[in-house]
C-alpha cells in the first residue's frame, strides 16, 4: 500500500497513491461501502500514521481497502481519480518529533568522499540531526540556494524510515516490526558552508562546517508518499536511482547500506526513545555532486527514486 497526502478543495487529505493517479481515501470508502455493503473503521484524517502499521488503528481496514482499489479500480468513478501531475502533494509526515540522517552508510560513498570504509563489526552508525519544521520540503516544491553560500550544494538520495510505535532498546531481529513504513528523502548538503572567513581556526570547525552546511531551510525534501511496511518485508533490496535534469548521478541499491535498516534503529533506540512518526534516513550512495565537482543550480530539477516507493521530484531556485 502506498499512502500519501495532498491538498484537495482546501485541506490536507490522505490519498491512495500511484504514478498515474491520486484517489482520495475518502472516495475509495465511499465507493466501497455503496459496492459491498459492509463497514470499513477508517479514520478520515490526514495522518497517515493511522493507516500504517504497526499501530495505526485503521490499518487493517485500510490494507483491505487498498487491496480492493488496485482489484476493483474499474468500480470507482473516474472523476475521483486525480491525476498525479494535477495533485499538489506534501510532506507525508507534516511535523515529525525527530529527523535522524545516516553519515557514511554506504562504503562506494565514503571511498568518493576521501575516506577509507570500514567493516560494520569495526564502527558504529554516525548520525546527525535537521530540524524538521524548517528543512521538510513538500514534493515538487523548491530546493532553495542560501543566499550566505550558494556554490556548493550537493544532493543525497536516501531510503528513509517512518517510525510506527514507541520503540526503546529494540534488537536488530525485532526492529522491524517498530517501522510504520519507508518514504524517499534528499539530504540537500552546502558542501562549502564556512561561517566568518574570518575567524580563529579550531580543531573541530571543519566538522561544524559540515554539520551546519545539513540545515538550510528546504534541504530536506521528502516524499511522495510512504510505503507501507507490511508491503516492503525486506528493506534492503531496493534500486535506488537520482537524476539532475534527466542525467543519472546516483544509482545503487539499499543492499549496500554498511548498517541495514534493523541495525540503525537497534543502535539509535538504545540511548534515544523513538517515537511514532520519527524519521531515520539512512545514507546516501555513491554519486554525489561534490565528488565530481557537480553542484546544484538554478533551474535545475532532481528526480530522486527509490523502488517500489516512487520518485520525489524537486525544483531548484536561487
């Protein structure tokens, strides 16, 4: 199942979603109580927690309802069908407690940075926060180049993780069953970012740079919809592909992640409780701009996809 929210007449609603077409899911239980008869306990509401497993108390119903869509399509009137390109999508999770993102989890991508990987038994996961209200960017909408520092921003295709329920001090063998389902971000990275030329050099500046150059406002896109968990059992089999004005950059496959989904949130779940909605992205591939000298412009546009999740686009402006 894959879910999404959008603006339809006004509001935020929940969406059943596919490359073709947005339906409602207030449509879909219409269309399916007037075709069945039966009951469907679907909330309406836009959060899409209450869809998702684990917890989501219209999960069942939902998956059920889902299934009959993709069985029944024919049964719903075409009218309540949106186009995809018409529907203006946002964020799936508007405002998670916590944005978790993965430094290093793929070896290729830290060999093209200048460093050496490192077997998974020989280290541990760095991670690094963004603030959620102010980097979270809607699908389709703009990338914005800081002003401050504009020549050097990079992009990051990641798998990213929709925490369902409550989870401390999970192992890796049940961490899984903690993940509600799985979405596409751009970790949108200033690679050059150097408050005050002018200062004093200390030894941890050039970690700080690169710390802050994280948090620009619009570096984090995120979207188009989350797939559920039930329907992606085995995380780490995924093709992942980024592509700037139709030019492949990134390609690669969530198989190679040094620290698989399961492992980053035992080891996250140890000293942090996460919460439901809580997002964890989980590194990037090989193929980022900086290694080739390539950086993000004006005008330009990222096409980001992770399969069977979808493709989150984003527009680049000054």
């Amino acid at each position: 199942m894959r879910i999404c929210r959008f603006q339809h007449e006004g509001r935020a609603v929940a969406g059943f979603y596919s490359e073709q077409h947005v339906l409602p899911v207030a449509a879909a239980v219409a269309a399916y109580r007037q075709q069945m008869d039966e009951p469907l306990e679907i909330p309406n509401t836009d959060d899409l927690l209450t869809l998702l497993p684990p917890s989501g108390a219209g999960h069942r119903d939902a998956a059920r309802l889902a299934a009959w869509v993709d069985a029944h399509g024919d049964a719903i009137a075409a009218d309540k069908n949106l186009p995809t390109s018409s529907v203006e999508l946002l964020v799936p999770v508007p405002r998670p407690n916590k944005m978790f993102f993965l430094a290093g989890n793929y070896a290729q991508h830290i060999e093209e940075s200048g460093g050496i990987a490192v077997e998974r038994a020989e280290t541990f996961p760095y991670v690094f926060m963004k603030p959620p209200s102010t980097t979270l960017t809607d699908p389709g909408k703009s990338v914005r180049i800081p002003a401050i520092s504009p020549d050097h921003i990079d992009w990051e295709l990641e798998l990213a993780v929709v925490i369902g329920r409550l989870a401390k001090s999970v192992k890796e063998a049940d961490a899984l069953s903690y993940v509600a389902g799985y979405t596409v971000v751009n970790d949108i990275s200033n690679r050059r970012f150097r408050p005050n030329p002018q200062r004093r050099e200390r030894d941890r500046d050039r970690f700080f740079d690169w710390l802050h150059g994280k948090w620009h406002d619009s570096f984090c896109p995120c979207g188009p919809c989350i797939l559920s968990a039930d329907a992606a059992p085995d995380p780490q089999v995924m093709p992942m592909q980024l592509r700037v004005n139709g030019a492949v950059k990134q390609d690669s496959n969530t198989a190679r992640q040094v620290f698989p989904v399961a492992a980053v949130i035992e080891f996250i779940s140890g000293f942090v409780t996460l919460e439901p909605g809580d997002i964890i992205a989980t590194g990037t591939p090989a193929g980022v701009g900086d290694a080739q000298g390539e950086y993000l412009k004006s005008g330009d546009r990222v096409e980001a996809t992770i399969l069977p999740i979808g493709t989150l686009v984003s527009t680049v402006e000054a």
